[in-house]
C-alpha cells in the first residue's frame, strides 16, 4: 500500500462564509445596483402597478387546452354525463384565473401610460365573460385546423395523434387564444402566451397576425410569421418558413415609424408554402393557390395560380479513381 500522503495546505472550515472585505464589495455593487435603477437608460419594473404572472397565465393555457379539447387533457374520465359539470367547474377556473390576469394588465398599461383607471378590475371581469364566450367558436375553428393536420399529413395515424403530440396544433391553438385577447386590446398577455407557444415548439406566431381556417403547419421548427400577415383559408406551410418585414432603418425612430403599419407580407387562400422559404414585405401578396417553392426568396408579388420555385442547382458527381482501381 501507497503511503498517505500529508498536505500542509488544508482547507480549514469557516462558520463565517463572507469575509469583512468580501462583505464590502457586496454592498458597493448593490449600491450600484440601485444607482442603474435610477438611470433612464436602463429598464426596471420598481414601483409600478403588479404585471401578469407568467405562471398563472401558462395555467390558463393549460385550463384551456381541456375546455377546447375536452376529454384529451386534465380529466380524461368523461362521459356525456359527467361533460357539463366538468366544463362548468373548468370555466369557473377559468373565469376567476383569467379576469383576474386581465385586470392586472391593464392596470399596468394604465400605470405605464400615466392614466390611472380604478375600474381595471371590473373591466378585467367584463373582458374574461367576453372572451369564455367565444370558446364555442374557438372550438369550431380548431377542430378544422385539426381536420387539416389530418388531410395534409398522410404519416398522422389519427386526429387523436395530432391534438396530443403535434406543435403546429399546439402553436396554433396558442395564437388563436391570444389573437381573441389581441383583438380586445389586452396588453401583455397575448405576446406572454405565444412565445411560451413558441419556446416549447419553435413556431413563432405573432398574436397580431390574421389567419384563417384550416391552417396547417407541418413539422413547424423555425416558422416565423409576423404581426401584421394576412394569411387566408386552407393554406399549408413547412418547417423553417417566414412571413416577416423588411429590415427596419437603423435611425432610432425607424421601429415608432413603422408600428402599426403593414409590414409583413399577404398569403390568400389554398397556397403552400414549402420549407426555409422567405416572404417578406407589407405590399407582397401570394396569390390564390400558389406554391411557393423550398428555400425560395420573395419581397414581390406572386399572381394567383403561380408557381414559384429556385432553379436546381447543378450537382457534380466525382468518382474516387483509388476504390475503383482497387487501391
């Protein structure tokens, strides 16, 4: 056996984990710290009305994926029975959740725009009633987007498959939670719940963007569709695909000029969009059943009935001369 060896230089144990100097530097960077608060320049949410909580608003998504796919999430053990008072205790859930996460938004928009109002709470009651009204047709549309992952996707074994493992269907039922709320002018909330959407799934929906029925997105990584696209019925579009705006001017009033304005591009019904093409442009528009070909690069127009596509490129073929003589 080796013999022990004996270190002169041993960690010797210290109740006291912060030194006298150590505690003086902690101090001097808190202190500046607090100095950066009061900067201009830098952001901080010190002394204002209380924001949204991402959790609880994660929490409504959830809620809401098993009131429009009843059966699928939550509690799965349903019956025509047991459907109406599982649903009415699930919209209580929601209605209390959601009114009281709208309330919180738009007591913060108030706060940041210098206009306080002392009725958010019962506007946020009002807006929650407005939007689980809606949930019927909400239903509805999903369930054609649904039918559209179905008929596009000849590897979906079934429409069961897809509610419960597709991130298109996921991303999309997002955006189309968030654009109801969008439409209402709720702050906050919208763009908190889709880029949760797209955290989990790749898929970047803006909630501003206008999409009709039976939208299908197929693999969806990367996909990038902006605020203020026009996209119409039936329209099917793959992985790495973006419906975006033309670079913004780097003069610092470049971004204020341009919110508001249609920026991103106009897709009309029944076009495909295949994968890693880019559209880009507020004046473009892609006419009624066009196919818009893979890595293809547009800020013009495309008529109706159009194919758009890159010309292949030309491959070459080298032949190793060693292995063909053996050596």
């Amino acid at each position: 056996m080796s013999p022990i060896t004996k270190f002169d230089d041993v960690c010797e144990f210290q109740e006291d984990t912060i030194l006298p100097l150590q505690e003086e530097r902690l101090r001097s960077t808190v202190a500046a710290m607090v100095q950066t608060c009061k900067e201009e320049s830098t952001v901080d949410h010190v002394g204002a009305a209380l924001i949204p909580s991402k959790d609880e608003i994660i929490r409504i998504l959830g809620i809401l994926q098993d009131l429009l796919f009843p059966g699928f999430f939550g509690k799965q053990e349903l019956s025509s029975h047991t459907l109406e008072y599982h649903l009415g205790a699930e919209m209580i859930q929601l209605y209390e959740a959601l009114s009281a996460q709208i309330s919180r938004s738009i007591r913060h928009e108030c706060r940041r725009a210098d206009n306080i109002c002392m009725k958010c709470i019962e506007k946020g009651r009002e807006e929650a009633i407005v939007f689980i009204e809606k949930l019927p047709g909400l239903r509805r549309v999903l369930s054609r987007d649904v039918m559209a992952h179905y008929d596009g996707d000849p590897a979906a074994k079934s429409l069961d498959e897809i509610v419960f493992s597709y991130p298109g269907l996921y991303a999309i039922f997002v955006y189309r939670v968030a654009h109801e709320l969008f439409t209402r002018q709720i702050p906050l909330m919208p763009r908190i719940m889709t880029e949760h959407a797209h955290s989990l799934t790749g898929i970047d929906i803006n909630p501003g963007a206008t999409i009709g029925s039976d939208f299908f997105i197929d693999h969806g990584t990367g996909v990038v569709i902006g605020e203020t696209t026009h996209i119409g019925d039936r329209v099917r579009i793959y992985q790495g695909v973006t419906l975006g705006a033309l670079s913004v001017p780097r003069e610092s009033e470049g971004g204020n000029a341009l919110r508001g304005a249609k920026r991103h591009p106009t897709i009309e019904d029944d076009v495909t969009i295949y994968a890693q093409a880019t559209i880009l442009g507020g004046d473009t528009v892609i006419g009624a059943r066009c196919v818009i070909g893979g890595n293809v690069w547009l800020t013009t127009s495309a008529p109706p009935d159009t194919t758009v596509f890159i010309e292949p490129p030309r491959h070459i073929f080298k032949e190793d001369r060693h292995k063909i003589s053996g050596d």
